[in-house]
C-alpha cells in the first residue's frame, strides 16, 4: 500500500502558489518556498508521500505531499506542496512548516481529467490517515523534527 523510506526532513514557510489545489481540486496544499527548501527541493525525489507537519509549531497533523512538476498541467518549477488532514480556520502564508515525510505512496501522474486527479487525491488521502493511524506510522510523532525547540 504504501513503501516507508528514510525519513525526509524539510522545513520552509509557506508561499503561494497557483491558486489551484483548493478552489479546482478541493484539496488545498501549502507550497514551501523553493528558496527556504535549497538543494531538498532537487534532492527529494518526486512522487506522492505521506507524513507528519507542524504550522507555526502547531501540530503535528496527518500530511500528505506532492513533490514534482504536476505533470498534468505541466509545470515548469518543481515544487514540494503538502495537504494536511486538519481543518485550519484561515489561511497560514507566511507560516513556517516543519514536514516529515515518511512513505511513499505512487508516482505523480498527467491525469487526462480534473475529475481522475481529484480522485486519486482523494484515494492518497485515505490511504495516508490508514498508514498514519497504525503504530508505525503513529511512531513518527516522536520524530526529532518536532521536538520543542528551545
Ligand atoms: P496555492 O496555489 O497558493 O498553494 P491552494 O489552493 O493550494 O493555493 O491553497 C493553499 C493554502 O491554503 C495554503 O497555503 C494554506 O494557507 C491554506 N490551507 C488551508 N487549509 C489547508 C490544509 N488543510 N492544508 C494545506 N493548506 C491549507
Ligand atoms: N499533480 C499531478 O499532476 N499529478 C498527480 O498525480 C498529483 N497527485 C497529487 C496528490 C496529492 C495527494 C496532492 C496533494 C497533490 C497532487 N498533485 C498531483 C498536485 C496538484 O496538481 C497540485 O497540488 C495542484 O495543481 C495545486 O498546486
Ligand atoms: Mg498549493
């Protein structure tokens, strides 16, 4: 179901990005500023993963992350954009975000639909909160990356 890999340790705030994942997929994700993220960004190899992310210190909370070129509108920047399982009140630009990232899930895919990406998204969603749900992934919470940082 999904593939654990070496734990990926990334910290960057939040920038904007298209204004696409919340308004055309429903699925809003904080793009981390590729400037704060250096040589992760290129080093992190692309594909769709599930973790553990802080806001502001705030969390962790259940995540799941793109990394790459949103091959199905064909993006020029690659670009590292989790959606965490939480329902924020507003917007956090601007925020810090710590994120884990822990396991695997696929490849990212040129959908030939909105409607097929939105469904997958949604199929990485649930399998992300079933994987993070078990001890294993419930583990990562302890994480070095979210201890209190004096
Ligand atoms: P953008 O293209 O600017 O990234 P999105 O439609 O992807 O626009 O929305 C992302 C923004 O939505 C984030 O930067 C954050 O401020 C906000 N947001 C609200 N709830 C969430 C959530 N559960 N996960 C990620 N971002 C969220
Ligand atoms: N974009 C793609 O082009 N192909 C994908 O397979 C894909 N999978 C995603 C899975 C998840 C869980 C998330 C949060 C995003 C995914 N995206 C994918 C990125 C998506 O296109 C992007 O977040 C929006 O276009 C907004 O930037
Ligand atoms: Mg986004």
């Amino acid at each position: 179901m999904v593939e654990t890999v070496a734990a990926i340790r990334l910290s960057a705030t939040v920038v904007a990005g298209f204004g696409r994942g919340g308004k055309q997929l429903g699925c809003p994700t904080a793009n981390m500023c590729p400037k704060d993220l250096g040589d992760a960004l290129h080093n992190t190899p692309t594909g769709i993963y599930c973790g553990w992310a802080t806001v502001d210190g705030a969390g962790p909370y259940m995540a799941v992350a793109s990394v790459g070129w949103n091959p199905t509108f064909g993006n020029s920047e690659k670009t590292i954009e989790p959606h965490l399982l939480h329902d924020f009140k507003s917007d956090f630009y601007g925020a810090k975000i710590d994120l884990l990232l822990a396991a695997y899930i696929r490849p990212e895919l040129p959908f030939s639909s909105l409607d097929a990406l939105i469904e997958a998204i949604q199929n990485d969603i649930a399998v992300s909160r079933t994987w993070l749900s078990t001890p294993e992934g419930q583990a990562l919470v302890a994480d070095p990356l979210f201890a209190a940082k004096l």
